[in-house]
C-alpha cells in the first residue's frame, strides 16, 4: 500500500513538472507559430493543437532531455499535415483588372516589411531559419527537430538568408543571375 501511494504521488509529482516544462515553452511555441503562419488566429490554433497533441503523447518525450525540441517537432509536424491537406490560395487574374495593381503588389518598397518577405520564403527554408535566428537552437536541434540531416539544416538555412537578403533589397524572387542580356 505504501509503495503504492508512493508510486502515485511521485507520478503526480513528474506530471506536475512536466506541466511546468511546457508551460515554460509556451512564449517561445507562440512565437515560432505567429512566424511559421503569418496570422495570429491560425498561430494560436496551431500552439494549441502543439500543447494538446504534446499533453497526449507525453508519455513519449523522454524525460530528462529538452522539452523545447519535443514540442517543436510536434509542432512542424502538425504545421506541415495542415500545408498539405490545405489547397493552394489562388487569385483570379480578372480580380487584379488593371496591370498598375499587379505591380503595385510588386513593388519592392512594400516587401521591406520582414514579416512579409518571410511568408514568401519556401516553407522549409522559412522553418529552418526561424529555428535558428529566432528560437536560436543549434544546427543539430534543428535537425532532430525537423527530422533532417545536419548539412540540410546549413544548406536550407544558406538559401534562405540569400533569398531574404535578395527579397528585403527589392531583388524579387529571381536568382542573381538569372537575367536575361541582349546579345547581338
């Protein structure tokens, strides 16, 4: 009986520890959502699927190794099922009318705001450099995180700070050399 009860409440006890770990990961989990999704509302929704599916597989973390890359990959995991069951957003060229408005949404001026340049980076760069400079966890955490190899990490997180740094100086989205020259 006594072991027992001693059983129990040492369980209560690590449950409650457990409880107190991801609670302490919510602001970072709250970020990282805000940034992979762009929209406060789908942001709070994903940290909650995070915390509900983390509070149903608990038993799975292994105790005594961090928990912020735990949570993280459930929540990639979860933020990648949602991207590809979602369909694609598409605009019909007739909503745009005149050409002046498609090169206003265009214009470089407009993607100087970050937020915005990161939504157009590709998903796998975006996450990688989200880990990175924002969550600031190691290349190999990444990694385990997202469930890559190491020199993925790196070469993603290269492309991504390139296509960044291209998008914020008003370059667009084509490659530095891929403008076409007159020859004749």
């Amino acid at each position: 009986m006594f072991t027992r009860q001693a059983r129990q409440q040492r369980q209560q006890r690590e449950r409650q520890a457990d409880e107190q770990a991801m609670l302490a990961c919510l602001p970072r989990l709250r970020r990282y959502a805000r940034a992979l999704t762009g929209a406060r509302e789908a942001a709070d929704d994903l940290v909650q699927d995070t915390l509900e599916r983390a509070w149903q597989k608990l038993d799975s973390w292994q105790r005594g190794s961090p928990m912020r890359p735990w949570l993280f990959s459930i929540m990639h995991n979860l933020h990648a099922d949602a991207r590809r069951r979602a369909s694609p957003a598409t605009v019909a060229l007739d909503e745009f009318g005149e050409i002046d408005q498609v090169q206003a949404a265009l214009d470089p001026g407009v993607l100087l705001d970050l937020e915005t340049a990161l939504q157009l980076l590709p998903p796998e760069q975006r996450e990688v450099l989200l880990l990175v400079v924002l969550e600031e966890m190691r290349y190999e955490e990444v990694a385990v995180t997202l469930g890559i190899p190491t020199g993925t990490v790196m070469s993603r997180l290269s492309r991504a700070r390139e296509r960044l740094r291209r998008v914020m100086q008003g370059q667009g989205e084509s490659s530095p050399g891929s403008s076409l020259k007159v020859v004749k």
